[in-house]
C-alpha cells in the first residue's frame, strides 16, 4: 500500500468494493423489511388492530437494529484480533443465510405463536451479523486507501446502503407488479428475501480475494495487538472521542430512520399510495441519497468532516417540515417524488463523511470494534424514530407532516450539537493514532 499514491491498485480496489458491496447487501434486507412492512404485519402479527400490528411489527424490526451495537462488539474485537478480513468473510456469509431464511418462515396462520418468534429470532442473528458488516468494511477500506483518498472512498462505501436500497426499490416494484393483490402476502414478498442472496454471493467472491490491511499487519507482526479491544475503547483515552462519537452516530441514525426509514409507511399508511407509485417514489429518493452520500464524501475532503456533516445537518432541519408539507400537499407522482428526494438526500447526506471520520478518531489496534460500536450504537437511539413517528402520527390528523418534520429536526439537532463537541479529522495519520 502506497500512502503517497494518489491511485488505487487492483487489490485496493478490492477492498473498497468487497466492501461497498456488503453494506449495500445491508441496505438491500434493511429496506426490503421497511417496503413489506405495513404489508405482511398481520401475517405475523393478526392482532386485529392495524396500529397495534403495525407498530408490532416495527417493534421486530427494530429488534434487528438494536442487536447491531453488540454484533459491532464481537465482529469488531474479532477483526481487532483475528483479521478485518475474516470478520467480513463470516459477516456476509450470517447475513446471507438470515436474508434468505426470512423468505422461508411460515406465518401466523402455519404455526401460530412461533410466526412472530421466529421472525424475531432472525432478526436477532440479522442484527448480529449486520453490526459486524459495517465495522470491518469501513476500516479496512480507510486503512487500505492515502490519506488525501479517504474522503471520495469514505462517501462511496456509504453510498453501498441506499444503493441496495435502490435496488430493494426496484425490486419491490418489479415483484408488487408480478405478483398484485393477495399473491403479493402469498409469495411475492418471499421472493423480495431469496433475491437477497444475489448481491452477497458477489461480496463473498470478492472478499475470499482481498488482501488483509497493511496497516494490521504491521500490529500483529509487532505484536502489538490489544487483548481487550471493548475495554480500551471505552475507557481511558478514548473513553471522551467513543462517546462524543457516539453523539453525533445518534442524531445521523435517528434522522436518518425518521426520513428514509419511515418514508414507505408514510406514502402507504398516511398519503395512501399504491404500491407502484412508492417504488418509484422510493427508488428516486434513494438514488439522491447515494449521490448525496458520494458528493459529502467528497465535500468532506475538501472543506472537513465536522463543516460538511453539519452543512447538511443544518439543511436538514431547516427545510424538514417545509419538505414534508410539500410531499402532503403535491398532487402529482413526479412532485412528491422530487419533494421526497430533496427531503432525503438532506437528511442522510451526514453519513458520506462517517467511515472516515469514525477510522479516524481510533487508533489501529481498537479501530474495528471503536468503529464498528459507535456506529451501531446510534441505532439505539435511531432505531426508534419510526416507532416515535407513528404514535405521534394519532395526536393530529391535521398536524402530521408538521410532526414528522419536528421528528426529523430533532436527529438534525443532536448530530449538530455533537459537531460542537467533537475535533476536525481530515488530516489525521492512521497510522499514529487519534486526535
């Protein structure tokens, strides 16, 4: 590895897009279980009450967002200690196997009480495997690629999430008209899980061939690996930099969840949407986001991690309730689309810059689990803003694009109130250590 360079070898190269690739897998099964969501709610939850199941079911899917943090700790110490690119490699292949399982499972009416039980117990394993994806794929890439790279890299391994969102779009769309009406809760969204194994066969290739960080190496050959990676990146030293992180991880998780994670249920259960008319809607929306994503990487480099992230933090909060009022009050498709989009791309825009600024707050011998804990740890904050959504969505009829928009604020205020806190790390070394 060439840290003078300003170009990326083959074996760079693959780094970066085994691991673009694992995270748009991630994106792909997150969304695909936000797109069936209001759909498939009383197959596993017939409670009678369409609120009661579908905050149910959100409450499952929710589960799978909360178990990330502790995935980070294992698939993190693992990769601090064995390998970043051993974690990866059991990573993608846990996560395969839950997606395509989750097309398997029988419902309410097969089994009963064991429905919703085993839904939730692989969306515990999906939670698991999902929290170690994200760590070991963003700190290798940043240990692999110059310093002056990480920025642009940083943006478009980020840009893996709503790339698989995208393609869930498309997905969703394409099967929803194959299979309409009552064949849809028969078998079409079983079909939307077992496609999932697709983009992680490509993953798995790619990181069977990829070459272990230099800079990992250099620590084992050292020996100079941390025995207890969790515990030295809580405390002491880096006790400050892992929860000032943490601060703004929180607020880009939570606005995130409130915009684009809520977003399907929005324009089905309250706007009232076809199914088709959300695909597309959706699929424009996600395609800003990754471009959003590629762009504040980029924009990061040039101007700094802390001063872009909260460029969009702060539009963000300023145009989310406008926005939204836009999105209620449109009448044609094409509106609501480019509303949702603009919405979107400021909302999860913060993220380009998070791999690198995450591997650049840790030194080498704790980056995987510091990295991979922090990030995933903002989803327990995060996780709930849908849940938080959907209560408040039955205070007023009338008010509601004013309160989601007020729920959205409120991630795009916490992220920027941990700017304030947190050192600019553009020009840090990986190799020295953090700021």
């Amino acid at each position: 590895m060439n840290f003078r360079s300003g170009k990326l070898d083959r074996a760079q190269s693959t780094i970066i897009f085994g691991s673009w690739f694992g995270w748009a897998l991630d994106g792909y099964d997150l969304v695909l279980m936000l797109f069936v969501i209001s759909s498939v709610s009383q197959l596993f939850f017939p409670t009678g009450d369409a609120r009661l199941s579908l905050l149910a079911t959100f409450a499952t899917y929710a589960v799978t967002l909360v178990m990330r943090p502790l995935g980070g700790v294992l698939f993190g110490s693992f990769g601090d200690k064995v390998g970043r690119k051993r974690a990866m490699i059991i990573t993608i292949t846990g996560f395969s196997i839950a997606t395509f399982a989750t097309g398997l499972l029988p419902t309410w009416k097969d089994v009963g009480l064991l429905s919703p039980l085993l839904l939730i117990l692989l969306r515990v394993g999906q939670g698991l495997f999902a929290g170690g994806e994200w760590g070991s794929g963003a700190v290798i890439s940043m240990e692999s690629v110059p310093k002056h790279s990480r920025g642009i890299v940083s943006g478009f391994i980020q840009s893996g999430f709503p790339f698989g969102f995208l393609i869930a779009s498309l997905t969703f769309g394409l099967v929803s008209n194959l299979y309409q009406g009552t064949s849809f809760f028969e078998i079409g969204w079983r079909i939307m899980f077992f496609t999932g194994i697709i983009p992680s066969l490509l993953a798995l290739v790619l990181r069977l061939k990829m070459n272990e960080s230099e800079l990992w190496r250099e620590k084992l050959v050292r020996q100079t690996l941390e025995k207890a990676p969790l515990k030295k990146a809580v405390s002491g030293p880096n006790k400050r930099p892992f929860l000032l992180a943490f601060i703004v991880t929180a607020g880009l998780m939570y606005s995130y969840y409130a915009s684009i994670g809520f977003m399907p249920t929005l324009l089905e259960q309250y706007i009232h949407l076809g199914q088709s008319e959300i695909a597309t809607i959706m699929a424009a929306g996600t395609f800003s986001s990754m471009l959003g994503y590629i762009f504040s990487g980029w924009l990061s480099q040039k101007i700094g991690r802390i001063r872009t992230i909260g460029f969009f933090a702060t539009l963000s909060s300023a145009f989310a309730v406008p926005l939204l009022l836009a999105v209620y009050n449109s009448y044609s498709i094409s509106e609501k689309g480019i509303y949702v989009s603009i919405l979107l791309m400021l909302a999860t825009a913060g993220f380009g810059p998070i791999p690198a600024f995450l591997s650049e707050r840790f030194p080498t011998q704790i980056r995987n689990t510091a990295a991979g804990f922090v990030f995933n740890l903002g989803l327990i904050i995060g996780a709930w803003a849908p849940l938080v959504a959907v209560e408040m969505s039955f205070r007023s009829a009338q008010l509601q694009p004013v309160l989601f928009g007020i729920n959205l604020m409120a991630g795009s205020i916490l992220v920027l109130i941990g700017l304030k806190l947190n050192p600019e790390t553009r020009d840090v070394d990986l190799r020295f250590g953090n700021p």
